[in-house]
C-alpha cells in the first residue's frame, strides 16, 4: 500500500507529461476545429465601406458599401471565408494565394475584415489588389469569436448549406492551396480547369489575436 501511495502521484505525472510533449509536437494549423461538419455560425456585420471615387477597393459585381452582409446572405452556394487585417503580416504573405484564386472564378471569396480601420483596410486592398466578393468588417471581434478565430488568418469553407467543411489556420501557402484548399473547394464546389497558381513563398504560423489585442 505504501508503495502505491509513491507511484500514483508518478503515474499521474507522466500522463500529464504526456499529453503536453503530444499537444506541444502538433502543428497548430492541423488542430482539428469542433466546427468541421457544423453550421456555421449565424453572423451579420456591415459592409467594408468603399473608399469613394477613384478609391473604390471593390471587384466587379460587388455590392455598395453601407449594407450589411451576414450568414443568411451567402446561404444557398458555396464560399470561402478569410478571416484577415491590414496590420497582419502572414495576410500579406497569403495575399497572392487569393488573388490566384480569384482568378480561377471558382468559388465566392468573402472576405471578415478583422478589428481593423477602414480607412486602413481599404488602403491595403487598393495598393495589394482585393479578391473579395464581399468584406465584411468586424470592429469589435465578436464574429471571430463566434467562428473560434484566435488567430489571423485564419480561413473557412462554407458548403451551401452553410455548413462549415474545412478550415486552415495561419497563411494559405502555396502548397495548402494546391494539396488542401483546391482538393477540398472542389469536394463542396467542383473541380476547377486551371491549374493554381503559386505566388508566394510558404509562411508558417500566423499573427496572434490575443497579441496584437494587447499591443493595440
């Protein structure tokens, strides 16, 4: 019984031990999300508001700034949602993906504009080129929240049904468009006739939400 009393405590420290080298050797972009085969959340956030004559940041056919753009909108076809700031460098490093995939015209690109001022997140898209369909902006953080968002970028695929089918954190490189993104945009969308296009080198990790809170 004594020397029970010893090797409880020891066992229960080398599970502990355990679990943490396991958790600590993950990619924190392969972290399973509980919303993967859920609904996604029901959101409503205004729209990105232009930036006025000669400074417009929207793609053709976009709708007028002013109006809002939420979950109930998109309901019915498939769209990819970015989660994205102007002051996030990893954004910028994944830029080029989107753009790419803008191109391909293969699915709705919506963009979350997150904690961010307008004037700089027009700013932004005017000088790197807006891949967007629609912007929503999300002053306060509450959508990204909702959506489990702890870091930026952070990116979702939406079926039609507005079930949430896929999710990649951090910065879509290259390689996550060409093995993830595209597989999983064809498996809710179809397949795509172009080949993607590959701009920017990989970038691993992403800006941390907690981290740029605290410094704004």
């Amino acid at each position: 019984m004594r020397s029970l009393k010893y090797l409880l405590p020891m066992l229960v420290f080398l599970v502990i031990a355990g679990f943490l080298l396991l958790g600590l050797d993950r990619n924190p972009a392969e972290i399973p999300s509980p919303l993967i085969d859920k609904p996604a959340p029901t959101w409503s956030l205004p729209r990105l508001p232009s930036a006025g004559a000669g400074g417009d940041v929207r793609v053709e056919g976009q709708p007028a700034a002013g109006q809002s753009i939420g979950s109930q909108d998109l309901r019915g076809t498939p769209y990819l949602l970015n989660v994205w700031a102007s002051w996030c460098a990893p954004c910028l490093q994944e830029h080029p993906q989107l753009i790419a995939l803008q191109k391909r015209n293969q699915i709705r690109l919506v963009g979350i504009n997150y904690k961010d001022k307008p004037e700089d997140a027009r700013t932004w898209l005017t000088r790197h080129g807006n891949p967007f369909t629609d912007i929503a902006a999300d002053r306060d953080g509450r959508t990204a929240i909702d959506f489990g968002v702890y870091g930026v970028p952070e990116t979702f695929l939406v079926d039609a049904q507005g079930v949430i089918r896929f999710k990649h954190i951090g910065a879509v490189t290259p390689e996550a468009l060409r093995d993830k993104l595209l597989p999983a945009i064809a498996r809710v969308a179809g397949p795509a006739s172009a080949a993607p296009q590959s701009i920017a080198p990989p970038v691993p990790g992403a800006t941390s939400v907690a981290a740029v809170a605290g410094a704004r």
